[in-house]
C-alpha cells in the first residue's frame, strides 16, 4: 500500500522535533548547566526598602487610579454614545419630514 501525504508529512514532522529536542536535550541532561557570562552584565541582587509595606500600598494605589481612569473614560464615551444616538435619531426625522411633507 502507497504511503499517504500526510502521513508522510507527519513523520518527518515527528523527526524534525525528535532532532531539535535532541539537540537542546543533550546540554541538559549532561549537567553542563553552567553558562560563561560576562560579569558586567549580571544582576544585582535586589535591594529590599525599609517601607516595603508603603511601597505595596502606593502600587495598590495605583491600581485604583488606573481603575477611576477607565471610569471616567468610559462615563465619557457612553455621553459621546448618547449624543450621537441623538443626532442621529433627529436627523432621521427631519428626512422623513422632508420626504413626506415637502
């Protein structure tokens, strides 16, 4: 029986990821982990602040602030809505007034 496209396609799928993963699986099963880095490009560990707990608070303010913003633009676009529903609806009467009396 003649091999399907696709099941062609599948296997040298399927031997593709095997050859991939075999080459990034072979670094780490070695345990040859460690990685040369230049020293000027690591990290600092991170300073704690004495006010760690008004830092929190000043994050959590923020989050609100962020909150009453999407408040207000949204109070805002639901009045640009409302006025343009308005104008809307009054120039469709004025049309049918035009059409039906003029």
């Amino acid at each position: 029986m003649v091999e399907k496209r696709s099941d062609y396609r599948k296997k040298s799928q399927k031997k593709k990821w095997q050859r991939l993963t075999s080459a990034f699986g072979d670094d780490h099963e070695s345990g040859n982990s460690a990685v040369d880095v230049n020293p000027d490009f690591l990290r600092d560990e991170p300073k704690r602040h004495a006010d760690h707990q008004d830092f929190n608070d000043q994050q959590f303010g923020g989050e609100t602030r962020k909150e009453e913003a999407r408040n207000f633009k949204a109070n805002r676009l639901k009045r640009r809505l409302n006025w343009a529903i308005g104008i809307t609806l009054v120039l469709i009467v004025l049309v049918l007034l035009a059409l039906f009396y003029l």
